[in-house]
C-alpha cells in the first residue's frame, strides 16, 4: 500500500496559495481518477483509500497546517502499516523554478517546515519527496509572504502545466517504480 499526501494550508483563505500547491496536485489526482472524494476524516487529516495500477493507495492531505504535517501523517501510516518508503508527499519548493519538477526518495527538508514536521515524526528522511518548483523571477517579499501569496491567474494556468508533470510522476512512481521515474523525470524542462 501506498500513501500519496499533498502539503497544504487547510482554510479557504490558503486556496490556490503556493504554499498549497501540493493540495493542488492531490485535486489534480483526484480528478484523473474519476473525481473521487477524500471521504474520511481521521488523525486531523481527509483521505481516502482507492486503487492505482492493482495497487491499494491511500490519498491523502493534512488539516494540520504545514508546519505540523507529520502529525497527521505519522498516525496514518502507522494505523495502515505503511512503510515511509512507501510514503509520497507532493509540495511546494522553494529552490526549484517554476517549470521544474524533482522527485527523490530520500533527503533533508531543505528548510521546508512541513518536510522537517514529517521527518521529526516518521524519524527517517527516507520517503518519496515529489517537489514542485514556485520560484520565480519577482523580487522577493519574505518567504514566507511569498509562499502564503494567491498564484495571479496566468501564474496558476503556467503552474497547471508543472502540476500536471507532478502528478504524471506520482502515476509512474505506482506504476513504474521510483527509480524508474526519478530517471525519466528529474531534469525535464518545458
């Protein structure tokens, strides 16, 4: 079984954030699948349990804010004994241009706070990362203003685009494995 979480901030006023681009990525599966709901409600989090390529899935996103992500994470995996191995998380990075999108299945939080609360909680860095970048060319406000600002709309219709690699990669890790995927994805331009 796998768990595919996407990070985010749970109030409205969050919506179509950058902070909230991995929620946006978790919509974008949701909808391939069928427009399937996250119909349980547990351990501060929505999810729900489906299948992918003959694999038992679980997609998930914390109602805990981003900065206590591991907490809701933890106990899910922990009630359906999922390995973190066995864990994906799509978000927002910061370090990474928009356009890019870099997968990895192991490594430090890079300072993001909703990463450092899930490595705090699993205890181990080895889990699959699916980083989608929001740098842009703008100057900066503080990161954190930058990170909590709305995507304009013509910044939301080019974001789309790196969403929909994300959850490209999130299809071919289940279906193609992670080393595989890392291989055909890591280092696509537009």
């Amino acid at each position: 079984m796998k768990l595919i979480v996407g990070l985010g901030n749970p109030e409205i006023k969050y919506a179509f954030t950058r902070h909230n681009t991995g929620f946006l990525a978790v919509d974008e599966l949701l909808r391939r699948l069928g427009g399937l709901d996250l119909d349980k409600d547990k351990f501060n989090g929505i999810f729900t349990k489906t299948k992918m390529e003959n694999e038992d899935v679980i997609i998930a996103k914390p109602m805990t804010y981003m900065n206590l992500s591991g907490d809701f994470i933890k106990p899910l995996a922990d009630f359906y004994k999922i390995d973190p191995s066995d864990i994906i998380v799509i978000y927002d990075e910061l370090a990474l241009p928009v356009g890019k999108v870099k997968i990895t299945k192991e490594g430090s939080s890079a300072g993001h706070n909703g990463i450092k609360s899930i490595i705090a909680n699993l205890g181990t860095e080895k889990f699959i990362k699916v980083r989608i970048g929001i740098k842009d060319d703008k100057p900066m406000v503080s990161q954190i203003d930058f990170v909590l600002m709305k995507y304009t709309p013509d910044e939301l219709k080019e974001q789309k685009k790196n969403i929909d690699r994300a959850v490209d990669a999130v299809e071919s890790i289940i279906k193609n494995g992670i080393d595989k995927t890392m291989n055909d994805f890591n280092g696509l331009k537009d």
